[in-house]
C-alpha cells in the first residue's frame, strides 16, 4: 500500500468510496453526492492549506485522508478538522491508521496542535479507531443532524499533536495544487 499526495486522476476513485457512505450511512451527514466538479473544488480547496492523501493498493483508491480548516477565524489557525475515509470493503488492513499517522506527520511539520474530529453518534467503529489513535470525546451534541427519517447526534473528538507553548510558531501554509 502507498500512502501519498492526491492528484486529479484520484478524484473519481475517491468519489466512489465516498459515495456509499453518503448514499448508504449517516457516518457523513450529506444527502446527495457531490458532482465532480463540486468534489474537486473541495479538494482543492483544502489543498490550499492542508494535506490531502490517498492511499493506494494495486493501482486502486482505498482510501483517503485530509484535514481542513476547523474554524475561519485567525486564533483557530493551530486547529484543524481530520477526516478519513476506507473503501467499505478495506476495512481493518489499517488503512485508516496509515493515513491518520502520515497526515498527523504533515500537519507536525505546519505547526498545527490540534486534531479535531465531527463523528456521527454512535458510531462505535469510528470512535473506537479515534480513541487508539490518540482522540478523546470533548463534545456530544444531541439530535443535530436528520438523515434516513432520524435525528442523530455528533460527538467531537480531539488530540493534541503539539506543546502549546505561550507563543506558538506560526502555522507553515502548505499551498498545494491538485
């Protein structure tokens, strides 16, 4: 398995793992799957700032990872939003554990301190993987999200990466392109 960098020719790879979760789970609260093009200008989006990683397995998309801004304000700079997404079919081949090691590696070298995650609740799956990797819950917040005729709750959790030293380094913008 590879661990790197996405590039365009990703994208529909990407899609389809994301696909079943929107048109088959409540893990991601979006009803409809994005078009390509709105797809695409997410990623690039976050590509502006942030990593975004795919990892590979015998020419296939298994899954990916990226963070993203976690609020749009300057004294949230050292926060940011991880998502991770495997192939429904990859599950448990710690995948998952290989993006969220390389993209914590990524956002040490930027600066960033702190790991968010938004999980639907329960996911027991989901939350158990967070918790080996280091997360904590932080946050529950009741029914605030509707989807299959059921309201659902949203836990955050969180991980420090960094010390948070009185006078924090400057977060190192990575600029990335698709």
């Amino acid at each position: 398995m590879e661990i790197r960098d996405v590039k365009k020719e990703d994208i529909a790879g990407i899609m389809e793992i994301y696909r079943y979760y929107v048109e088959e789970t409540d893990i991601t609260f979006e009803y409809v799957m994005p078009t390509e093009e709105e797809f695409t200008g997410r990623v690039e989006k976050i590509l502006e700032n942030y990593p975004y990683l795919v990892a590979q397995e015998d020419g296939k998309i298994v899954g990916y990872a990226y963070a993203g801004t976690f609020k749009g304000r300057a004294a949230y700079d050292w926060a940011v939003e991880t998502t991770v997404y495997v192939d429904r079919d990859c599950h448990g081949k710690g995948i998952g554990k290989a993006l969220y090691e390389e993209l914590e590696k990524l956002l040490k070298e930027q600066n960033i301190q702190n790991l968010n995650a938004c999980i639907t609740f329960p996911n027991e799956p989901s939350e158990a993987f967070h918790r080996k990797m280091g997360y904590r819950t932080v946050a529950h917040f009741e029914k605030c999200g509707y989807k299959f005729g059921r309201w659902l709750d949203m836990i955050w959790m969180q991980k420090f990466i960094g010390e948070h030293p009185d006078t924090p380094a400057k977060v190192i913008w990575r600029n990335g392109k698709l």
